[in-house]
C-alpha cells in the first residue's frame, strides 16, 4: 500500500488536535485564532478523519458562512444526543464579530443548558486585540481556552513542498525549494501556488510574480484589518515607532511568526498605487490590473459587470435584480439587499472603497466608479 504524504508535519497537526482534544475532554469551549478561512475546514477535515478518539463523541462542523439568516431564532444546529459528548466545530466565526453579533448570545445559552456541549470557534482575526475584546468580553465561552495558530515553520514548510512534489508529480531541485521557503514563509497558499505555477510552466523566473500569485497576495493583505495593515507597512519601511494599539499588533504578529518576504514585496509595490476596480479586454474583472474574477461568485461577477459596463450614474434595482438572476426568477427587496450588503462586504475587503455602492432611495444604486 502506498503511503499517504500529510501536508504538514505530525508535530503540527498533534499541537492542533491536542487542544481540541484536551478543551473537549473537560467539556468546555475555545478559540482558534489565525486559520484563514481557505484553511479552515481542510485542517477540520484532517482532525476528523485522524483523530481515532473522536469515535465515541458527536462531532458536527457548522459552516457560518452557510446561514444567511440574521435572526439566530432561525438557527437549526445537528441534534444534540443525550448522554453523549458533542462538539461543534464552527467554522468562518469571524462573522460572529460583525453581521452575525447577535448569535453570540445564542451560543452562551446553549452552553449554558447543554454542559456536555462543547463549541470550538475557529477564527482568522484575532479576537483579543483590546478593540475587538471590548465588542465579546462578556462571551466568556470565546475566551475559555485559546490556541493561536501561528504560521508554518520551516518543517512544515517542507513537508508541504513534499505533499506537493507528490500532488503534482514533479521533483523540485532543493535549491529552489529553499528559494519558495525563503520568500513565502509559513504561508502554504502562497507555496502552493509557486509550485502550481512551476508544475504547469517550468518556468522559474516567474514563480514570484504572475497573475495568479499577486492575486493570492492582495487577497490576503486585504483580509488585515486596518491597524495590521499600518503596521505592516510601517515594518517593511523599516519605522520603529508604534503606537500602543500598533505595538499589540507587533507582538502579535510576532507570535504567528506573520513574515513573509513574497508579501512584504507586494506591500510596498501597493502602497504606491491607487485601488481601482475595472473590466478588461477579455471581459474579466480586475483590481489594479490583478484579475479577481475567482474572488467572486457566478451572480456577484455579473453583477458587478453590469455595473462597470454602464454609462449612466444610478442602476435601478429591477436591472441589477435581472443581471443577477435573469428574466423569470422571482426576488425580493430583502433578497436583493442582502446581496448588495454581501458584495460590499467582499469589495471593501479587497482594499475598494466602502461608498463603491451607494443605494439611491426609491431609485435604484449608483456605482461610484
């Protein structure tokens, strides 16, 4: 039987596994703070099918993202058992910080009447900077326990490269290998793409700096908040002034190892440049030039193409309704808010302007181009 190669290293997924097992034995709750969301539910999946202990408990993965409900009345969750240990796995909580707030007092009732109910949240923003504290101290389950999930190290980092060579069928020389570890740091999408991108076009010089990569590289220096964003840019230019909120935001990165030279490199090409959105030549939506069409869904590209292709300042909302979903589908008012609220949401976290949108009352939305 041939052997199965693990992404990343025994060592790191067992510090991970142990914290949920360990939280989970004392039926209490936690948060894992520092997975991207990409990442979530791949190292969810991996904990489920490897962990053997878990046999004897009802574990469920909740995928927030999946409730478009704003009413936490509404909220249908797996069936709890009855003399059984469960354990939530919730995924994409950091809609728990905005949008979703109100859930958070659902859940501190259900732990609450269910003692053998243990929920472990699992978030990309760190939710003990001072700012963010202030908004869910009073959600004690959140702060339970804490596993802050740092960036891969170098052991991982060839583990993954080899996970990869195996994925791909490729040899990669180890002078290029080290060259990947060296600018992509911990960060295994970014690793991945570089040798995606050498797989399909042996071409070395590039493996840095093609449409793909500066894509995944704005993705994720937009998913910083604002202050980590100052904070980042203020450390690849070298300022050794902080501010106290700043300081918090170095030692955090410090803790999640957050360095890698590939996106300090793009920090510095973006701070220069004005974030523009725009449809090019092959009816592709791009940012600063960067295609992002796969950043999207279906319906919010064609949404946002009706938008970037119309002359006129206000779009009603019976032709934005029909871009979306066509001739004969039925919507409603809230349906098509809710949408809007949603693009908004993933403009803006890619560096846009929050006003991109503007609803216009009894008329329609203007796209302030």
């Amino acid at each position: 039987m041939k052997k199965v190669v693990l992404p990343i290293s025994k060592e790191s997924f067992s510090n991970f596994s142990d914290f949920i097992d360990d939280v989970t034995s004392r039926n209490e709750s936690g948060s894992i703070i520092g997975l991207s969301q990409r990442e979530q539910i791949y190292r969810v999946n991996q904990f489920i099918n490897q962990d053997s202990r878990l046999k004897k408990i009802n574990i469920k993965v909740i995928d927030l993202n999946n409730y478009l409900l704003e009413d936490s009345e509404d909220f249908n969750l797996p069936d709890l058992r009855k003399n059984q240990k469960n354990v939530y796995l919730i995924i994409n909580s950091d809609c728990l910080l905005e949008e979703k707030q109100s859930f958070l007092s659902f859940f501190n009732k259900l732990t609450k009447e269910n003692p053998s109910l243990s929920l472990i949240f699992f978030f990309r923003r760190n939710i003990t900077y001072p700012w963010t504290l202030k908004k869910i101290s009073s959600y004690h389950y959140l702060f339970q326990n804490i596993y802050f999930y740092p960036a891969y190290n170098e052991n991982d980092q060839k583990q993954f490269l080899l996970y990869l060579e195996n994925k791909f069928k490729i040899v990669i020389p180890k002078k290029i290998k080290n060259l990947v570890c060296k600018e992509c740091g911990g960060n295994l999408w970014f690793i991945k793409e570089a040798v995606r991108y050498l797989a399909k076009t042996n071409d070395v010089k590039g493996i840095f700096d093609h449409q793909e990569m500066n894509f995944r590289l704005k993705v994720v220096h937009d998913e910083l908040e604002d202050r980590e964003k100052d904070v980042a840019e203020k450390i690849v230019n070298g300022d050794q002034f902080f501010t106290d909120e700043e300081i918090a935001v170095v030692d955090y990165f410090k803790k999640m190892n957050f360095t890698f030279p590939i996106l300090n490199k793009f920090i510095i090409k973006q701070t220069a440049k004005e974030t523009s959105i725009a449809i090019n030549k092959n009816n592709r939506i791009t940012i600063n030039s960067i295609i992002v069409d796969l950043y999207f869904s279906k319906k919010e590209r064609a949404a946002l193409r009706h938008f970037l292709s119309q002359k006129i300042e206000i779009v009603s909302r019976e032709e934005i309704a029909k871009s979306i979903w066509g001739e004969n589908n039925s919507y409603t008012d809230w349906a098509l808010d809710q949408f809007i609220k949603r693009l908004r949401d993933k403009l803006k976290k890619l560096g846009l302007k929050v006003d991109l949108i503007k609803t216009v009352k009894n008329k329609g939305f203007f796209f302030n181009k």
